[in-house]
C-alpha cells in the first residue's frame, strides 16, 4: 500500500506542474462480448445491426481496427483495462484467478489524486482480490453488481424472494437476480427496472453534477449488455428487434420462457441449455439485438447530454468491449475466425473507438496495434497527467494525431497460464491451443437461427498472416519455420516475465 501511495504523490505534483487549469472531462464505455462486426458503421457489420449512436460516436474519433483485449474473458481482460498492465504479472489468467492486488495503481487512482470524481456504474467483476470493490480502486461512488453477469429486468428485492420461494430447497446456482449494490454493502431495488437503462441514467446523473461544477469527472460505465443472458431483454426493445417476450410476473404458476422456473429444471441444466447453445433459440439472434439496440441508445442519451451542458468538447469518450463476442449469444465476429474463451482472433480482437473533438480529429481509422491497456496511458496523456512508469499500455495519441513517430506496438501475447498461448506481431499470428469446437447455428431469411455444424478451430501450433488472411484459414507454419521459432522464442520471453496462475485472495 505504501508503494502505491509514493507513486500517486509522484505523479500528482508531476501533473500540477504541466496540466492545464481544465482538464478533460473522462468517459470509458465498456461492452459486454460484443460482436466484432456488431457496429453497423463497419464494412463487415451485416444487415441486420442497427447502431447509428456508436456509428456517430465514431465519426468524431478514431476507431482501432486491430484493437485486442488482454484475455478472451472478462475478468483478466477488465484488470488489463483499468491497470494498464498484463493482469498475467500477478497471476490473473483465467476466471477466480489473481484478482486485483492492493498496489495496483489503477486509472481511477490516478484521475482520483489529479482532482477528478470517480464513478464506476455496472458490471465490476475482476476476480476478488484485496482490491476487488470499485471503492477500493479509486472510485468515489459505484453502482451495479460484482459478477460475471446479472439479469437485465429483474431487479427487486421481490424477484429474489419469489425465485427463493420458488426454488424451495433447490440451489439458485449463479442466477443472479435482485437489487443492485450501490457504493459498499447498500443495495437498491427497481421494481421496474432495465439495467442498460439505471447505469445510462445514473452516468448522465454524474454528466449533470459535472456541468455545474469545476471538478472533472471520470465515469466508468461497464454495461452488461450484450452479456448472457440476452435471451431475458426490456419488452419494448424485444418488440423493437420483432418479436414478443413476455413480461415477467413474480406470481405466475407458470413461468413462461425466457424466465427459468425452478420446478421444471435445474439452474446448471438451464444455463447449459440456454447461456451455453445446449439448444438453439430460434430468436437468439434478435434477442441479442434487442440487447445491442438499447446498448446503442445508451450511447446516445449520453453523448446528448454531453452536447446539451456544453460538455462534449471538452470530454474523452472511450468506447471498447471487454472481450470478442460469445457464440452463445449470437454475436457475429465476421470476419473473424472464433469466440470468446478462445485465443483466435474471434475471441481477443475487439472494437475500440477513442473520441475527443476538442483536440482530435474525427472520423478516422487506425490499423495499428493497439490493446486496451492503452486506454489508461492515452488518457492520462490527454489530460496531462503522468501515468506510472510500469505501465505495459502504450499511449496512442502519437498515433491519434498521425504525428511522424507515431509507431504501434510491436506485439501483443495471450496466455490463459496453462496449454493456450498466442502471439500477435506485425500481421502474423502464432497460437498454440488444443482446439475448439462449440455448436454452432445458421440464420435464415427470417433472420431466425437454426442449428449448423460446428463451430471448430483447428489444434496445435499454427500461424497466419493476418494481412492476407484475417479469417485464419491458412496455416503457414510449415512454410515459415524460422518465424513459429523467433515468435515462440519472444512469447517465452514475455511469459518469463509474468506470474503463475493464482487462485484469488478475498479481502480479509
């Protein structure tokens, strides 16, 4: 704790000495296993996907198109975010591991000590750790929840109760229904409630506060949309994306689909059929959809707001998912080959767009590569503030701004600590995996999803020239035998550097 105390006094008066009298308002917008090709300004979005808010969020900045995550899943890949760091160096690999270490700096801290209010709203879910509540890693306030995931409607204390009632002495499992928690222990109830809709009210809240005072604010607003469970959506978006879903009744006798009735089936049963493709949902798609056009919406009454107090110049705007989009949801990740919890591009590679129209053009594109443990150092450069010095994540202004020197990084590495590694650098691509295999579904005309053969990625060590073949369908190890040997020589080398898998430590 002490070591992180002298590096914020250190960055601090390093900031008081070169920041400007007003500094940038912050927001960073997390999605939730986003589709790759989910944004209908991309070339490869299909037709389906309508996200006008995002597409003009992207017209004032620019979007990195070889943008990554630091893991496949959520937990490694949010600790990656708001550190700056591989999450690997202490041993935050895969799910229950490492959690977040007390001496951490994270992005909060810093924005925290420079004189910003700090507010986290939604998902906060890094693995435990000392540092696991959102209080405990810079943030003034927090709203939402410390899972993987929670439901979108049902958020009242009742919900709880009748699930309870309902499930008599069988286990709830990971059904995550009920209040949310607000700041530390308090939990809050919406007895009416849509999740997408609270965390977009309670940012423009923070977006208000800000515009009747001098202190910036930094808003961290981590969606759980598009996560599972998408087939539970608000009813009018459902009607939106052309289809019904019906309206959930705490004191039905029957509990009609997509709302698990405990009498019927088991929870672990349940989510393998529904959260995992056990089966396949005809509207999975358009309840994904669904999810994704009120996601889109969010973005929207925020960037309103923004322009409505006069803020919006003078306000960095982050966009970015967590993680590549889950075939179990129906995300599409064209043209990607994979899905999240996997190392191929499908599961890493990640829509990021970073807007700031005070000081940055707009609509641009970059293709260089780029992680999102460079969105802490690109912050703080943008409002003046030294970053610590071990951080992994590059800034990207340089790059933003088309400067001379503006170079990307030269790779990027992926492990999940045990047989699953890959390396990006340049265009090529190394991963050594032992396959993947998941069911998989087909759209129809109707846009209704039926089942396919199965999804696969091949085994073994293989490489691609991502330039040429972005889809990873062509193995060139053979032919390249010098190149699979200096990548896996550097990856060694990366991972070295990094600790061992380590289950993580509640705060005692």
């Amino acid at each position: 704790m002490a070591s992180r105390v002298i590096v914020l006094f250190l960055i601090l008066f390093s900031a008081s000495l070169s920041a400007a009298d007003q500094k940038p308002n912050v927001i960073v917008i997390m999605a939730d296993d986003l589709g790759y090709a989910d944004l209908s300004f991309l070339a490869q979005s299909p037709p389906d996907v309508a996200t006008p808010h995002i597409d003009s969020l992207a017209k004032t900045g620019t979007y990195f198109s070889n943008a990554y995550a630091t893991a496949p899943i959520c937990s490694p890949s949010r600790c990656g975010m708001i550190t700056g760091r591989y999450q690997h160096r202490w041993g935050n690999y895969w799910y229950g591991q490492g959690g977040l270490p007390d001496e951490e700096v994270t992005l909060a801290h810093v924005l925290n000590e420079a004189g910003y209010f700090c507010t986290k709203i939604g998902k906060t879910h890094l693995n435990g750790g000392p540092a696991e509540h959102p209080l405990e890693h810079g943030f003034h306030e927090f709203l939402g929840f410390r899972h993987h995931t929670w439901d979108y409607i049902r958020l009242d204390q009742k919900d709880l109760v009748a699930y309870k009632k309902r499930a008599k002495e069988k286990s709830l499992g990971i059904l995550n229904v009920g209040p949310l928690e607000k700041n530390k222990g308090e939990v809050v109830s919406y007895e009416d409630g849509f999740t997408t809709d609270i965390f977009t009210k309670e940012a423009i809240k923070t977006i208000k506060s800000g515009s009747e005072s001098d202190q910036p604010f930094y808003i961290q607003l981590e969606h759980n949309a598009v996560h599972m469970p998408t087939y539970v959506a608000d009813p009018d978006y459902a009607r939106k994306a052309g289809y019904e879903q019906p309206v959930w009744d705490r004191e039905a006798e029957k509990w009609e689909f997509p709302f698990w009735d405990p009498n019927e089936i088991s929870w672990a049963d349940w989510h393998k059929k529904w959260g995992h493709m056990g089966e396949v949902d005809s509207l999975g798609r358009k309840r994904y959809l669904a999810n994704l056009m009120a996601l889109d919406d969010s973005v929207g009454q925020i960037m309103k707001v923004l322009e409505e107090t006069g803020q919006r110049k003078n306000t960095i705007v982050v966009f970015l998912s967590d993680n590549g989009g889950t075939i179990n949801t129906y995300a599409n990740n064209v043209p990607l080959r994979g899905y999240k919890y996997m190392f191929g591009e499908g599961g890493v590679r990640i829509p990021m767009i970073v807007s700031f129209p005070g000081i940055l053009a707009g609509d641009q594109s970059r293709d260089h590569l780029t992680s999102g443990m460079d969105v802490y150092p690109t912050i703080t450069e943008l409002a003046g503030i030294k970053s610590p010095e071990n951080l992994d994540g590059k800034s990207l202004v340089s790059v933003m701004k088309n400067e001379d020197n503006a170079i990307g990084r030269d790779f990027l590495c992926f492990s999940d600590g045990k047989k699953t590694w890959s390396i990006r650098q340049g265009d090529w691509k190394l991963i050594s995996s032992p396959g993947w295999t998941h069911a998989s579904y087909r759209l129809d005309q109707d846009n209704l999803a039926h089942p396919a053969d199965p999804a696969e990625y091949p085994k073994g060590t293989v490489l691609f020239n991502l330039k040429d073949d972005i889809g990873e369908t062509k193995d060139q190890s053979a032919e390249n035998p010098e190149r699979v040997k200096k990548m896996t020589e550097l990856y060694q080398q990366w991972r070295a550097e990094m600790g061992d898998p380590v289950r993580g430590k509640k705060k005692k």
